[in-house]
C-alpha cells in the first residue's frame, strides 16, 4: 500500500501572537511544530502501514523549518519524505499549495492520500478537496474512522449532528479530524531511526509546476490584526443566592442576552 | 453576468439559522456591489423552502432538483453547482460555514480555479471587499481580498456573526429552476447516516450555550446542566475534560479542537478556562462563569462570575431564570 | 585455677574437621551459585572509596542504626545478633585453644568468658522468643510468613537451647566448680540434678553432638534460606550507593548500537541490583510507609524486590548456562539452546512486574530510607520505566501530554514558554539577559512561573530576596523546565536534552550561585545536573532563609500571625536532601507561629503523592495519596499546612479543600509565611 501523507508546520498552538509593524505576524521565537491535524494523519497512516504493509511517504510544502516537522514524522514510523520549498513560493493561499502537491503527487505512487482536515493557523479546511478534485479522485473530509479493503475504503465522516459512513474507491483522499488516531510518543529507536531516513528537497521545477502559476494566490492577506481586548473579570461579590439574583437581572438588563 | 449567491444549506427541508445570516449580509453586499441577491438550493422536494428564502431577502431563488441530489454526495453536487456558476457567472458565491459548506465550497473552487476564504466572520466593504477571519485559533483576525481575477469569490461564513434580516412575510420568491446534466461521476456512496438527535438545539446554532467541565464530577451530575439549558432553551456542551471523561460525546466540546461557538449567552460551570477551550467560546457575547476556584482563568474574560460550588448554583440560577423568562 | 575441659565425654572430636568442611563446601556451593548469578548483572562501580564503605557497614551492622528505628523489631535483631555475635567469637576461641593451642580459656578471663557466652546465649534466646511472638502472635501487617521463616527461627532456638541443654548437663557432670559464672547453663544444670552420671554422660554427648550437627547444619543452609542475609545483607550495605540521595546512571544516548534502554530482562540490571534481591529479608519496612501500598496501588517495594528475585531464580539458570562454555557432546548443546530460548523470551515488565505498580510509585525514598540493607528499590522502578518510555513508547496518554508539553513549551502544563515571566510583571526583576552581574540567580522554576497558586510563592520569595538586600537575577524565558519530571518518568532523552540546553545557557552567563524554591529544580540542578557538567552551588530557599536570619539580614516580628501549623516535609527536601532542620528553625523563630509535628515526619513524612512525575498522572486505582496526607495534617487540627514545595502546595490545596473541617485551614509555603512575618524597612 502505498501512503501518501500531507503535512504542514504551524506554530505550536501556545505561541503567542504578536504582530509587528506592518500589521504582519511576528515569527521571531515562535516554536515551530508538526501541525496537530497533520499528525493524526501520519499516525493513521502509520497504523495503516503496520496493518496492510506498505510504505508511508511525506510529503509537505514549506520552507526549510519544515524538515523537524517531517523528520517528527520519521520518528513516527514514516520512511521517507519530500519537501518542497521555492523563493518564489513567499505569496501563495490554498489554490497554490493544492496545485503544487497535486502536481507532487502525480510523480509519487499512491493508494492513499491523508491530511489533517485543517491547520492550526489559518485553518481553512481548503485543501483536501481541492487536491482531491485536481486529482480526480474521491475524498472524505473531517474523518474519525478509515478501513481499507482492497481497493476500497469505508470512512466515517463528521457531520454537524452526527456521522455518514461513506464508501470510495482508492486512490482517495482523506483528511484527518481529532479522533482518527492518537499520534503516538516516539520510541528512542524512531528518533534514532528519523535522523538517517531520505528527506528530498524538490523544487517547482522538480514537481513540474510553472513557478509563474504560482507566484500569486487568488487571495491575499494583507495584514493581520489583533482581537479588541475583552473586559472581563468582574466577580458578583455577597452571598450565593443573592449574587445568582443579581447576575440573571444583569444578563437581562445590562448584557441584554435574555 | 453578476450576482450575489448564496448557497442555501438544507437538511430534512429545515433552514439553518445561518442561512438567514448569510442573507441579511448578502443584501448588504448586493447593494454596495450594486448587484442582486439571490438564494441557491440543490435537492429534491424543496421548492418549499423559496418561500422563507424570498422573505428573508433573497431576489430569486435558483432551484435545481433532480434525483441525484437527494442525498449530499460530494462530487455529484460540486458538479452540478459549478455547471450552474459557469452559466450565470456570480461575483460572489456564500456558503454556510457546515459540514456540507466545508465540503462543497472547496471542491466548487477548486473546478472553478479561483479563490476561497473559510469561516469569515466580518466583511468591510472599502474599494475592495476585505474578508475578515480567525486565525490561531482566534488570536488574532487575518484580513483577506480577492485577486481580481479569481471570480467568483468563493467564501464560507462562521454562524452568528451577521445578522439576519427582518423577514417581509409574505412575499412571494421569484423561482428560477435551474436545469443541468452536470452531475459528475459518483465518487462517493454513503452506506449509512446516523444522526444523533439530541433533541435540543444544535450547538453552533444555538443562542444560549450552557457547558460543563471538570467540575461536575461525573456523567450524572449534567443533569444539573441540563435543567438549565431546558429553562433557557439552551444547547449543552462541555469542555475537553468531560469529553474525555466520557460524560459527554466528542460533538459537544466546546473549544480549540472541538466546536467553535458564539451564541449572546455562554454559561460556563465547573470550567478552568484554559486557552484551548476559550479559542472555542471566546467571541459569545456574553460569559457567565461559575466556579469555586477564585483563581479560575476564566473568570478573567467572563462578564460575570461567582466564585461559588457549581452544586449550589445552577439549581437557585436556574430558578432564577424561570422566573426572569416568565417575566416576559 | 579457673577452666574446663574441652571435649569432656567426647571422643572422635576429629569428626569436627570433615564435617565442618563439609558444611563449608555446601556454603561455598551455595554462595557460589548466587555469585553466577548476580554477574549477569550489568557492570556497576560500588568498591570505590572502600575505607569509608568499610566503616558504614560496621556502623549499621554493629551499631543496628537502621534496624533501631523501629523498636521492638530493632531490639529484637539487635539481640539476635549480638548474641550470635559474641557466641561465635567465642566457639572461635575456643577452636583457637583445641586446633592451634593458643590458650587463652583459663583464670579470670576464662570466667568473663563463660559469663559473656551465657549472656550472650540468653540474649539471643529472648530476640528469637521476641521474634517468634511478634511474627506469629502480633502479625504486623508488613510480615509474611512461610516455612523459610519457621525453619530459621526454630533452628537458632534449638541450636541455643540444645547448647545450654548440654552445658547445664556438663556443669553437673564435670561438678563444675565456677558454675555460677555459666547462669543460664546452671539453671539448665538444676533440671538434670537428678540424673545418674552415666545419664548425664549419655545426655551430654547426645546434645553436643545434636548442637553441632545443627550448627555444622546452619552453616551449610546458609545460602539456600534468608539466613543468607548474614552475608549478603552486610555485603549489600558495604556496596550501596555513596552517591546523593535521588542519583540515577545517566545512559548514553549517543550510541546507536543500542537496541533496547531501560530494564525489561533480568540481565540487564546490574549486578548490584540483582545482589539487592538476595540482601532482602520481607522485613517488609520499606512497605511500611510506602504511599502507593497505603494508599492500595498495586505496587509493594518488598513485593517488588521479591518477585524480581523469583524471576531471577525462574530464568537465571538458564541464562548462567548459557553463558558457560559447551565442552561435552551435542545433547548438552540442544539442551542450552532450548534453556536459551525460553531465557531470551523471559521479560520482566507485565509478566513478573505489572506495569500499573511500575508507573504507581513517587520516588519518595521511604523504602529506600527505611531498608535496614540499602536495598535500592527506586532506581529500578525508573530503569523499568525508561524501558517502557525509550523502547515501548508506551505510557498513559496524560504522560505523553506532559512529555510533549515539555519539548514544545518547556515546561508540563503547555503554557506558552513565551509567557514564563510574566509572573515578575510590575516587580522590575531583571533577567541575566539584562543585567548578569548578580550574585544568585533565583530559579523560578515551572510551578513558580505558570501556575496561578505558586506564582504567589515567587513574589513572596522575590519579596524576601529584596527586603535581604540579596543581589539576584532570574533567567526568565531562557529558563526552561528543570527536566526533574521527565527523568523520574523514566524520559532520560528529553530529560537530557532540557538539561543540556539548561546546562548550556547557566554557564553561557556564568551562574555560580542558584536559589531555587522548588525541591525537584534544587534536587536535579545540585545533583543530577553535575553528570552532565552543571556544576552550581545550589541552595534552597528555606536554607537561605535561615542562613540570612543567622547572618542578620532579614528579622522575622511575626507581622501580627497566629498560626499552629502542620509541617510537612517534602521528599524531595527531606529524605532526598536530608534539610529538616532549617525550615523548623526559620517557622519557630517567627513570634506567633507555632509548629505541630504530623505522626509520619522528617526521614518517616509521609509523600503528598505529586512525586516521580505522578503529579502529571490520574490517580484511578485505590485511595488518593494527596487526600490521605491532608488527612494526618488535619488531625493536629492546625490553621494551617506549611510547605516547602509547589507541587506539595498544589497537593495540599486540593487535598485539604475536600474535608469540610479544612475549609477554614490555610495552605502556605513556607516563604509566603516567612513574607508576611518580615520586618519591614
């Protein structure tokens, strides 16, 4: 079987958000790490591979930081990787990293494709569909279950009130929601393993992408702000019941909730 | 050709609150852009739902039935949505922020090689209109346009963040049924739906969330929640701890790797609130926190707190409330 | 003139020699077979400074230090031994005068002599009858009985009894005229009085030759029952540790031929641990205030100790003759091969040793505090549970968070590190990064920079180190978590790398000098730290406290406090550090406070259960260790519980709130007391 999955590093979900002056966010000191959606994904690949036999390949778009990221994969249980990094990658959205992988996954063999369904960061949810629907093949989005049989898969699929069970032939596309496996702790020999496992660099040239079809996004950020400081902290003082009276007759009369 | 569409999320035949959102600021959009609003549905049997869709601001009501539309197949309906983008060519294209939403308009995107923003929860209408989101889990907002050329704007948007229109009951939808053969293959074939009804409100749609933690101790206790949430027609939900705990299924948490929710009134029991669970409730309207720890962090972002065991609150608070409510 | 006859009414005495040999050659076989099986063991360094082992095994063993820390038991022992003691130097005398002709058993030491050996001989009666009582009638619970016991005591009676039988039989044969300076022996003598000589004569031989063969029996037994622990006991004591209290072999993680770290198979402990197992006699002491047994985890440091020693004895065996080299025909080689395998496919960890009791101990010391043989009980849990983190990857998930918390934010509760000094907001505290040119730095610590509770006690102690005029910095978010958790988790990876980053930035700036106020930083910076080249002069800051009062700099006037507190001492200052003693003279010189002492305190306090990384964990088996010792701290009815630790503050926090008579008893740290008692300018 072969395994494809895609990752993305984010900024570790503590950081601290901090913008600079113009109105950009400031990565100095942020701690880098495998992106938390992306890492039930490799897990379920992992545990795919332990299952069926295989090889799990990484693959993910970023710049060179990306390696600790994929050899965390390594560590995992992944055997190999590919990232692919370009200067003229600065400006890119969705559509351009959708395009790119795409165009990355035509030169690599896959039965199955996961990913995490969003990322911690810019969370668009985007991307799964849009590799699925350049590739032409099936997807299932938010996924807490994959069973495989032959060439196909059954995927349980979150809905907004409850779950669809969805069949699709492979070669598919998944994309991970928290659930879908608990990436696992890795194990001294994995950390030892990672350091010797063939990380490639490609480049736009390499994956066959036109770096001019990929200089700009179909949208842009163009800057970021912060969220207006919320005033909380008041604490209705007195005696329980009392307090309980006073705070229903605010939500009502001052917040105007009720 | 122009337009403003909005895609209209329906299940069972019933409207998502968020729908109307969309709308009220669909209009908004129309009239800066000078074009007009019109509401979209695919499905079978809905013609329905034109009605509400008319009174609620839509100019027409573009309805494509057939079916292969009956259930949502995700290849089947990007197909057929796309047939009908490619022929009447809007500028903008809104999708609710739902499972159906987040599946769809990528994947309409994606056909039409242009842009897409998700879960926008603010427009600014300037010389360009600029899409205002979350990102990093709601620590700070990224302000996103559109390429010239990437037509239509693809966009999804977050529930309760816009507000819906007065309804102009009675006026009668202008229809337009819409005829295609694009169905693309059948990628997909769903073997099951299980749908957890819980009999209340859903939690991104509700207007009053009650949720509980840590404090409650254990499974039976929510039934001290629960009769809050019945007095005030309340959805429930929990933090990461009761999920874990098994007090609570995983589509109620409430937080960073669970449902992001803003409904006016956010009561949280029994809740710490560390940042993971404030990325999922951190924009309600208004917090109201109950816990017996005074160093508690969430008591420094709720509106209003008591410092009190959650026992001896929520039963006399939802007394309280019966009795404000049947005040009128 | 004052003597006897040596072999009165015995002849053949030369049988003595074969059959003493005889005895011997068991011994010998015996101690032999053990040895073989203690070199499985790993390597280990314990004969260094040898002079000083040499010493510390005689205080223990004649000065029964350990062992008199519990009375009745400890008197017992002690008269066992001595009496044996003496009985054997004296049999020694005697064979010097029969074999070698050095006579000495004549005159007035002949008499002190005869007097000694019936003291001795009735000493050592009573510490068996105590023993016999105490095992059989009081049944405490940490004794288990089973035939090796029985045959042990009855034995070293009736080898006592049979020789003051046959002594009061030759007081009356031999009308022994200095019979008075045998007592016991002439008591003995009144019972025969009746005898006719030849009776006497028949009897006498029939009970010295009974009394030697036991003798000659007990020697030869010695390695195949827990009297053993004659030899190994004192052998365990002169090899223990003389490295600080909490010390744990630092692995090489360099070395990528290894395949496996941690302990899963018996040879991969060392030799000196598996020497443990032999040294351990169920006194079950270590049980005795071992918070996880207490609190009914599944986890016994003597059950412990003795199903490694079952294991050891299962595929020991096996692996010895796997190791010796095949000289004869095939069939012996078929047979080590089958012995091989069945030894290679034996594993510790979930057969022998279940993995719950692995991850339910503290690392509070008691047992090792307690064990009158240093058996050491609590590097072995963690070699075990590096096994089960390194190799398997496999532990509670709530581990794994505290684990990934510490790698991507520096410290187990995953607070953002970028936030590490915002507890010193608005106290103009300045970083090294600012202004390195102070003389401590203050180790803030984890606990102290992120949770809401502790990061009162820094400002407290920051509060003291101003009003003291102490010159001090702190490393703010430079610092990073001591790596203290991780190790005890048995993470040695992670622990290393936070201790090498650490490591790297303290001597980046210099740091001589650190105060610290939690007990797990000062503990792992003055102990642990070293191993990999940190070398800091380490001081806690009740120690400084107390230092600054004796040097004047800082005086305590109470600030109007009224407190009887419960003092608890922390494992990690008190048994770890041996510091009892000045934080009781820092709280007693405050006017106002006074101090109650809980039941279970100094080396015997009883853990808040936050140790050993369990302060990560969920507790779901059995009692709640926190909830046990808030317990005993309300018993003294106190107004409030002092700690000299975060994690015992957290614990205490928790624990005390839940009893409704604790609602109105406060939880300090000590330097929280100590800042509001300040004298201030």
């Amino acid at each position: 079987m072969n395994i494809v999955v895609l990752v993305k590093q984010t900024f570790d979900t503590e950081a601290k958000i901090v913008l600079d002056g113009s109105g950009n966010i400031d990565p100095t000191g942020v701690n880098l790490v495998l992106d938390p959606y992306s890492e039930f994904a490799v897990e379920e690949g992992i545990r795919i591979k332990e299952r069926l036999g295989g090889e799990v390949t990484i693959l993910c778009v970023g710049p060179d930081s990306a390696q600790t990221a994929i050899r965390q994969a390594f560590a995992m249980g992944a055997d190999k990787g590919y990232l692919i990094k370009d200067d003229q990658l600065a400006g890119g959205d969705s559509s351009v990293t959708a395009k790119i992988l795409a165009a990355a996954l035509g030169k690599i063999p896959h039965d199955i494709i996961l990913a995490g369904f969003k990322s911690v960061d810019s969370g668009t949810a985007q991307l799964v569909p849009r590799v699925a629907e350049l590739l032409k093949v099936p997807h299932v989005h938010v996924v807490t279950k994959i069973d495989i049989d032959g060439s196909k898969a059954v995927a349980t699929k979150e809905i907004d009130d409850g779950f669809e069970i969805i069949e699709v032939a492979l070669p598919a596309v998944f994309s991970a929601q928290q659930g879908l496996a608990e990436p696992r702790y890795p194990s001294m020999k994995g950390i030892m393993q990672a350091k010797k496992k063939p990380l490639e660099t490609w480049t736009l040239d390499n994956v066959g992408v036109d770096a001019a079809a990929v200089s700009t996004g179909k949208t842009k950020v163009i800057q970021y702000t912060m969220p207006a400081e919320r005033k909380g902290g008041r604490i209705i003082e007195g005696e329980v019941p009392d307090a309980i009276k006073e705070l229903v007759q605010l939500t009502r009369n001052e917040a105007k909730v009720i | 050709m122009a337009g403003i569409w909005v895609f209209v999320d329906q299940k069972d035949s019933k409207l998502k609150k968020v729908i109307f959102e969309m709308l009220g600021e669909g209009k908004k959009m129309a009239q800066h852009l000078g074009e007009d609003l019109s509401a979209v549905i695919l499905g079978k049997d809905i013609e329905s739902l034109a009605g509400p869709l008319a009174e609620n601001g839509a100019d027409k009501v573009i309805i494509l039935e057939d079916d292969k539309l009956a259930g949502y197949t995700s290849n089947v309906y990007a197909s057929a949505l796309t047939a009908l983008i490619k022929e009447h060519q809007p500028t903008v294209v809104l999708f609710a922020n739902s499972s159906i939403g987040l599946d769809l308009a990528p994947a309409v995107a994606q056909k039409l090689d242009t842009g897409m923003v998700a879960d926008v929860t603010e427009i600014l209408y300037g010389d360009q209109i600029v899409f205002k989101r979350p990102v990093y889990a709601g620590k700070a907002f990224a302000h996103v346009v559109f390429d010239d050329s990437a037509r239509p704007i693809v966009a999804t948007i977050r529930p309760k963040m816009f507000i819906a229109p007065e309804p102009e009951a009675g006026k009668s939808p202008q229809v337009v049924k819409a005829v295609t053969s694009e169905f693309g293959d059948l990628r997909q074939v769903i073997r099951d739906v299980v749908r957890k009804a819980s009999g209340r409100v859903e939690l991104t749609e509700a207007d009053v969330v009650v949720s509980g933690g840590r404090g409650l101790k254990n499974a039976e206790n929510f039934h001290v929640l629960e009769n809050l949430a019945d007095v005030l027609g309340a959805a429930v939900g929990g933090s990461r701890a009761a999920i874990d705990e098994g007090w609570l299924e995983s589509q109620f948490q409430v937080g960073q790797t669970g449902k992001v929710v803003a409904p006016s009134l956010y009561i949280a029991a029994g809740i710490s609130g560390a940042i993971q669970h404030v990325a999922g409730m951190g924009s309600s309207k208004c917090i109201v926190a109950i816990n017996k720890d005074p160093e508690a962090p969430i008591f420094n972002m709720a509106d209003y707190g008591i410092v009190a065991d959650l026992f001896d609150v929520l039963p006399v608070m939802t007394e309280e409330f019966k009795k404000i409510l049947a005040e009128g | 003139m004052p003597t006897r006859e040596l072999f009165w009414q015995i002849s053949n005495h030369w049988l003595i020699y074969p059959a003493f040999l005889l005895s011997l050659i068991f011994l010998v076989y015996g101690v032999m077979k053990r040895i073989k099986l203690w070199r499985l063991g790993q390597p280990d360094q314990r004969w260094d400074a040898l002079a000083t082992r040499i010493w510390d095994t005689l205080v223990e063993l004649l000065g029964h230090r350990k062992i008199l820390r519990d009375k009745f038991p400890g008197l017992m022992h002690l008269f066992i031994f001595w009496g044996f003691l003496v009985l054997t130097i004296g049999t020694a005398i005697v064979a010097l005068q029969a074999d070698f002709h050095i006579n000495t058993l004549y005159g007035t030491f002949y008499l002190i002599f005869s007097l000694a050996m019936d003291l001795a001989g009735l000493v050592a009666i009573i510490g068996i009858l105590m023993a016999i009582y105490r095992r059989y009638i009081v049944k405490p619970d940490r004794l288990d009985n089973n035939s090796d016991d029985a045959v042990s005591l009855v034995l070293i009676l009736v080898i006592l009894v049979s020789g003051f039988i046959a002594e009061g039989l030759r007081i009356i044969g031999t009308n022994d005229p200095w019979a008075v300076w045998s007592p016991v022996g002439n008591f003995f003598a009144a019972i025969f009085a009746g005898l006719s000589p030849d009776g006497v004569a028949g009897a006498f031989q029939f009970f010295w030759w009974s009394h030697f063969v036991l003798a000659m029996f007990f020697i030869g037994y010695l390695p195949y029952s827990k009297l053993f622990h004659i030899i190994t006991g004192t052998l365990n004591i002169a090899a223990a540790s003389n490295q600080p209290a909490g010390h744990l072999a630092l692995i090489d993680l360099e070395d990528e031929s290894v395949e496996s770290y941690g302990v899963n198979k018996i040879e991969e402990f060392t030799w000196k641990q598996l020497l443990d197992e032999d040294a351990c006699t169920r006194c079950g002491r270590c049980q005795d205030n071992c918070p996880a047994y207490l609190s009914e985890k599944p986890l016994s440091p003597k059950r412990l100790t003795q199903d490694l020693k079952q294991y050891l004895n299962n595929v020991g065996p096996a692996l010895v003759q796997k190791n010796t080299p095949v000289s004869a025909g095939v069939s012996q080689e078929v047979a080590a091969a089958t012995a091989t395998e069945a030894a290679d496919d034996a594993t510790i960890i979930g057969s022998t040793i279940e993995e719950e009791a692995i991850w339910s101990c503290t690392t509070c010391r008691s047992c090792m505090e307690q064990c009158p043989v240093k058996i050491e009980h609590v590097p072995k849990i963690v070699d075990m549970r590096r096994y089960l983190v390194l190799t398997e990857s496999s532990f509670a998930p709530e581990v794994q968070l505290a684990f990934r918390n510490m790698e991507n934010n520096s410290n187990p509760w995953g607070v953002g590190w970028a936030k590490r000094a915002e507890w010193a907001d608005g106290l103009d505290v300045k970083t090294l990064e600012e202004d390195k040119d102070v003389e401590y730095l203050y180790w803030v610590g984890c606990a102290g920079s992120f949770d809401d509770r502790n990061k009162k006690v820094s400002k407290a102690v920051v509060s003291i180190l101003r009003q003291a005029g102490i010159s001090f910095g702190i490393l703010g978010t430079e610092e990073k978590c001591c790596g203290d958790s991780a190790r005890r988790l048995g993470n040695e990876y992670l622990y290393q790398s936070l201790a090498m980053e650490n490591i790297e930035t303290l001597n980046g700036y210099g740091v001589k000098k650190i105060i610290t106020h939690c007990p797990h930083c000062f503990n792992t910076l003055k102990n642990d730290y070293p191993q990999m080249g940190g070398n800091y002069e380490v001081i806690h800051h009740t120690e400084l406290i107390n230092h600054l009062q004796k040097q004047g700099k800082l005086r305590l006037n109470g600030g109007g406090q009224q407190l009887k507190l419960a003092y608890h001492d922390s494992c990690y200052l008190g048994r770890y550090n041996n510091i009892y003693a000045a934080p009781r003279e820092v709280l007693q010189s405050i006017p106002g406070i006074s101090i109650a002492e809980m039941e279970r305190n100094h080396a015997a306090s009883f853990c808040c259960g936050a140790g050993g990384g369990r302060m990560w964990m969920e507790e779901k088996v059995g009692k709640r260790i926190n909830i046990m010792r808030s317990e005993q701290a309300l018993a003294l009815e106190p107004q409030a519980v002092a700690t000299n630790c975060p994690f015992c503050l957290a614990m205490f926090e928790d624990g005390i709130k839940s009893f409704e008579h604790g609602e109105a008893v406060k939880v300090l740290d000590l330097a929280e007391i100590v800042a509001e008692a300040m004298e201030k300018n």
